[in-house]
C-alpha cells in the first residue's frame, strides 16, 4: 500500500471517529506495532467492529442507498439491504443515521 493510500484510509478513519464520538467518545484508530490497520479499523465502539473504506470512485453500494432514500418522508431512513450470490445479506445505512439510531436505542 503506498503512502497515498495510507493516508487517505487515516483521514477517512479520523473522520469517522469525529462522527462516532457522541456516542463512543473513546473511540480511536486500532493499530498494531507498524501502524498499520488490523482487521477492526475503530475500537472501543461497544460491540461494532468497525472497518473503514474509502475511494475515489462512489461506490455502487452509495448510488443504491441514495435510491432507497428516494421520496422520504420525515422520520423514515433509508437502508440498503445487499447481498450476493451465496453471501450473507448486509444492511448498509448512513453513518449519521446509525449514530442515531444508536443513541435513541441504547
């Protein structure tokens, strides 16, 4: 991995730590002893393994949760359930959206 790509995946670990540390104010980057991610991207987050992934190009995985928010009413969010062939179904939403559901539900 070069040190571009290093970079951009720490800048998009310490941007989701900002959006996380209302609920987990202890969050922080996991590390190892070369610094570079584990398999877990964000500890001390209750029982969410968080793993961070950020690109250049937008995700099909975006597009397709943009279309699910599509006409949505005040109080509705949208989640994208996904799953491929022999996979198991993910559910995919909004980081913003989690955080508060989170909050209001434990």
């Amino acid at each position: 991995m070069g040190k571009l790509s290093r970079t951009k995946g720490k800048k998009g670990e310490l941007e989701i730590i900002t959006v996380l540390k209302s609920k987990y104010p202890d969050a922080k980057r996991e590390l190892d002893q070369f610094q570079e991610s584990l398999t877990c991207d964000i500890k001390n987050t209750g029982k969410y393994r968080i793993q961070v992934k950020r690109r250049k190009v937008r995700p099909a995985v975006e597009v397709m949760l943009q279309e699910a928010a599509i006409g949505i009413e005040v109080g509705e969010v949208p989640l994208l359930m996904i799953r491929g062939d022999k996979g198991r179904w993910l559910a995919v939403m909004y980081a913003e959206d989690w955080i508060r559901e989170v909050t209001l539900n434990g």
